[in-house]
C-alpha cells in the first residue's frame, strides 16, 4: 500500500511506525482552584525548564525555536486566560487546553503559510506543559522508527535519537514548518501531506522522502526496490559533498555551467560564491510580497546580490507575479491564471509598477555582472515593448545624471510559442528555459494540481524536443541558453537535458551538490 | 506630562515579526521601563510589545509598516532602539528565511 505525499526533507528510511497521536496520559483534578492554578503554573515552570536542559544541547537554529517556546511560555498573556478559566472553576488541564486551542486556532486560519505553521509550535507548547501536569512522560520513540501522525512537535524531534536512522510521515505537516526545517539541516528524511486514509497503520513501513511516499505493509519485492533506491541515494550524497567546491564536469571531460535559484536576497548568505557559476535565477516576486515595493529597496536588493557575486553574473528576473503568485494591488483575480495575466504581461499593463523595477534595475547594473530577462515572454513584441521601456528611462536616468548601466535583455523560454519559433527572438541576449512552465504549458497540466502531476515531466519527448531546438537555435546564432526549472536540479532529469544540449543549468542552493555530481555521472 | 513618542519601520525579514524575531524583539522592548506597544496600521490595534504572544498576534509579515508607539520614561531610546532592530533584519541570517 503505496500512499504519495510531498517531500520536505529528502531521504530514505525503513522501521517500525510510531503512532505520534497516542493520547497522552490524563490529569488527576486537584481539590482547588488554588491548587489547580498552582498545578498549572508549575507545570508550565516545568515545561520551561526542560526546554532549557534541550537548548544546552541544540546548535543554532534548534536552539532558536526552543528560545521562543520558553519566550511563549514565559509570557503572561498565554497563560492569563487558562488561569482565569480555572478561577472560574474549571480543572487545570481542560483550562489549559481550552486556552491555548483558541490561539492555535488563529494561527491555523492564517493566510500566510509562515504564520500557519507556527501552529504546530502552539500544539508542541500546549503537549509540553499537558505532559508536565500529568507527570507521565510519554511513550519514547524507539530508535529508528517511522514517526507517522497529523503533525509532529519540534521538541519531539529533538528528543528523538537520530543516529539509528527514521524518519518522519505527516499526514499534514508543512514543508514551512520548524521540524521541515531541523529534519533538512539533519538529514532527517521527511514526507508531508500524505492525507488521511482511515486506518490505523503498524508494524513496518518504507519511506521514501526523495519522491515523497511510504509504503505501509511492504512486500518482499517492495523492499527490494526500496534498499536499491535508499543505497544509490547514499551513494550520491556521500559522493557529491566532494563535487560541491569544483567546477561541474561530464564523464567525456565537457563543462557545465551550474548557477543557483535564489527567492530572497538572504539566500545567498549561506552561499559559497566559489561553490557556483553565479546567479541563473533571482526571483523578484519576493519583494511583492504584500505591497508594491519602492525603488529604493527594490535597489538595495539587487544590489546586495550583485555585491555578493562579484564579477559573476546575477540574472534578474522582472517580477513574474499573476498565476499562481498573486500580489494584492497588482495582479488581477482569473478563472484560469496559469494562462491570464501573469509575467510580463501584466508589467506591461501596469507600466507605473513595471518602471520602478526598471529604474531599480538599471541603476543597481553598475554594482556587478546583471543580466535582466522577461518572464512569460509569448510574442517579439513583448520583448521589444519591454527592451523600449528599459531604454526611455535609461534616457530619464541619463539626463537626470543618475548612474546607471543597461544591462543585456534576455527572455524566459515557458510559453510554447518561443520554443516552437525561436528565430522571432533573434534579438535577444539570451535564452533562459523554465522548465516547470514549459512543461505544465506543453503538457495542459496545471502545475499545482496533484491529480495530473504524472504528466508534468520535462522528461516527455516533446518537452525534450523542445528545450533541444531552442538550445540549438541558440547555439547556431551565438545566444546563450541556461534552464533555470526545477528540473535543472534533479539528478534524474539532468542526463536528458545535457544530451538535449544544455551546458548551462540554474539549481536549488540545496541541490548544487547532488546536481554537480549527477553531471559528472553524464557522458557527454 | 510624560514623555512619548512614535515611529514607523519596515519590516524587511523575510519572515517577518515572527518566532525569533519576535523573542528579539519582546526581550529589547522589555529591557525598557517605558511602556511600548506596536500595530500594523496606524489607528490600532495597538498590541503591548513586551508581550510575545501578542506581538506573534500582531501577524506582521515581510513588507508591513510597522507602527511603535511608547510612553513614559526613555521612551524615545525605546523606539530607536526598536526600529534599529527592525532595519538590522532582527541580527538574523538567512537561515529560517529559507525554510519560510
């Protein structure tokens, strides 16, 4: 019984399930309210003080979330509305169930996946200081389990031994969530949302948290195909962490580019520059978060980026939001907004909004290597309305006396009529394939739609097809083409796209090792 | 009459007042014997800034305006030494920035 969920932290584990939804064990009522609140109080004393032996032990980001559990803890205004409740004559542990219930639930109804997330943090504070007041600690996990529920709390990850392997299988979960995160710094293999089944699962299972699944009761031949699997992905990471700090080479001796994907600029912080070949890909929707950002930051920004890579190229993409990243203010509200207005599409009708970026843009291009493209690029026109823009406030910027630079314009290759004609955009600078558009595009499958994510595989032979001729085209006419999609990372799509021509890939910073090796397995 | 004052700073971590940020920024404020509070728009509401669980209420996310207001004694150091907090992105590296 095979069921897929999402991967938040990548690996292998087999073991035993661990029920993480076991109740925990119940409370004896006090004789008096006085006694209950003193109870309460002591329990959350409690709870505190085993956060703090945890923190001991932690290094930085475990310690950081163990900081603010006590910081929550230690807080009045948490345990104000429980300590009233038991005045008025309620036992401590419903109280305080009731009370902090009430808070998880505001976090739950959040808009922001963040926000959200910091529900589970909210159960774990709730579970710790329950625990404290029954006194009973509960069932500890036996090492090298699967640790399988709705959700999990952060100190029982961190009171889990690791060394002898598990993993985790949420039925929910969050890949935003503090344990998504441990689970990713530790090697913790992770799956997410894996749905409710309605049964109660035990004895062995297999998790695979590099595709995302478990396979609950395996079969001989199941847990075959499973070691396989888990020893090739031991392979690869213990042998890629010697690729991280070289130049990417195939097996025939030929040089791949390998640049990273970066959403924020505080990605590049835990960057080597050294480690890649710059910057294929910075986001900007980032800085649209909620509102419309000023120049001004938009400025500081690229420019951060730029500083950080030295003379190595930084590829900007002009904001990309519409589809599935709509920004209040700006983008508009669609039936169908894959195919709306998303990209440049929408700068190009919001041009007030499009020229702050274009002025941050230019002004930031003296600061390093910048190269500027357009996302969802479908006609030259597009391109030439956009290149025009970038060229009247260059002017502006030029007679205002405001340093600045133009940068070279290229284009995002996702809309399947620049890959189809690409000899309509001979003037570009450069080519940069998005493969998870390109694909969802060439194949009618909505990328956030589970139901037909089989379909969405840059390894089809006409999305191949494809990133082939528009590689060529640009290798005969002297443009440059990079990939920039998911794909460009997985190790399993990387032969494809090298023997469709590519020598230039833009990767996950967390995938540039996995990705280096895979291309040296390549023989190209 | 005594003393007060007020100010407004983007918040430009990529998380936002949240989780660490928010320890940061209750233990600075709390080390004040002013009385502080923050909002995330200009009229209210207004939520005590040495509380943690009230400013995780607050819900302020990357790109809010993030109105302090104080009053009383230092209140003025206060503010400046919350804003600067804000603008330094909370000391914090990318780490969890990443993870959110």
């Amino acid at each position: 019984m095979r069921i897929e969920g999402i991967p938040a932290s990548p690996g292998y584990a087999e073991g035993p399930l661990f029920d993480l939804d076991q109740p925990p064990a119940s409370y004896k009522a006090k004789a008096s309210s006085d006694e209950e609140q003193a109870a309460l109080v002591s329990a959350i004393g409690k709870a505190v003080g085993r956060l703090a032996a945890l923190i001991e032990t932690a290094n930085g980001d475990a310690a950081g979330i163990l900081e603010f559990h006590i910081a929550m803890l230690e807080d009045d205004a948490l345990s104000g509305p429980a300590l009233s409740a038991i005045g008025s004559g309620q036992p401590a542990d419903a109280a305080w169930r009731a009370a902090l219930d009430s808070e998880i639930a505001s976090y739950e109804t959040s808009d922001q996946d963040y926000f959200r997330a910091r529900a589970a943090d909210l159960r774990d504070i709730r579970d710790q200081v329950l625990r404290a007041l029954s006194e009973d600690s509960e069932a500890a996990t036996p090492p090298g389990a699967i640790l399988y529920g709705d959700d999990i709390a952060p100190t029982r990850f961190l009171e889990t031994d690791w060394s002898k392997g598990g993993g985790i299988a949420l039925r929910r979960g969050s890949t935003a969530s503090h344990v998504a995160m441990l689970a990713r710094s530790r090697g913790v293999p992770m799956v997410v949302g894996l749905g409710d089944e309605g049964e109660t699962r035990t004895g062995v299972a297999l998790l695979d948290a590099e595709r995302g699944a478990i396979v609950f009761s395996p079969s001989p031949a199941e847990i075959e195909a499973f070691r396989q699997s888990a020893s090739t992905f031991a392979d690869r990471q213990g042998a890629a962490r010697t690729f991280l700090t070289e130049p990417a080479v195939t097996k025939a001796g030929t040089a791949v580019r390998v640049q990273v994907n970066i959403a924020y600029p505080s990605d590049v912080d835990g960057i080597e520059i050294e480690s890649c070949d710059g910057v294929g890909l910075m986001r900007t929707e980032f800085l649209f978060g909620k509102t419309v950002p000023d120049e001004e930051t938009q400025y500081r920004a690229y420019r951060n980026v730029l500083e950080w890579a030295g003379d190595k190229p930084v590829t900007i993409r002009t904001v990309d939001a519409g589809g599935d990243k709509p920004v209040p203010g700006f983008t508009v509200e669609e039936t169908n907004p894959f195919l709306g207005l998303r990209g440049i599409r929408l700068s190009l009708k919001r041009r007030d909004i499009f020229r702050v970026q274009i002025r941050a843009l230019l002004r930031a291009a003296i600061h390093g290597n910048l190269k500027v493209m357009f996302p969802m690029i479908a006609t030259p026109e597009e391109y030439s309305q956009a290149a025009a823009l970038f060229a009247e406030e260059q002017a502006a910027l030029a007679a205002q006396g405001v340093a600045h630079r133009l940068p070279p314009l290229g284009i995002m290759v996702e809309v399947p009529s620049v890959a189809l004609a690409p000899e309509a955009f001979a003037d570009v600078a450069f080519f940069s394939i998005g493969s998870n558009d390109l694909t969802q595009y060439v194949m009618a499958a909505a990328r956030d739609n589970a139901a037909v994510a089989h379909l969405n595989s840059v390894r089809n032979p006409a999305v191949l097809r494809l990133i082939a001729a528009v590689t060529a085209f640009g290798r005969e006419r002297g443009i440059p083409v990079s990939l920039c999609g998911d794909a460009g990372g997985d190790p399993a799509a990387i032969p494809a796209l090298l023997e469709a021509g590519l020598r230039d890939l833009s990767v996950a910073p967390a995938q540039l090792a996995m990705a280096k090796a895979a291309i040296a397995d390549v023989a190209v | 009459m005594s003393a007060s004052a007020e100010a407004t700073v983007l918040i430009t971590h990529a998380v936002g007042l949240h989780a660490r940020p928010s320890v940061k920024f209750t233990k600075l404020a709390k080390s004040f014997a002013a009385e502080v509070e923050v909002a995330v728009a200009a009229n209210g509401p207004w939520f005590d800034a040495k509380s943690i669980v009230k400013v995780m209420a607050a819900k302020a996310p990357k790109g809010t305006m993030l109105h302090i207001r104080a009053k009383g004694d230092g209140s003025t150091q206060a503010v400046k030494a919350l804003v600067d907090l804000v603008q330094r992105d909370f000391d914090e590296d990318a780490d969890h920035a990443r993870s959110a």
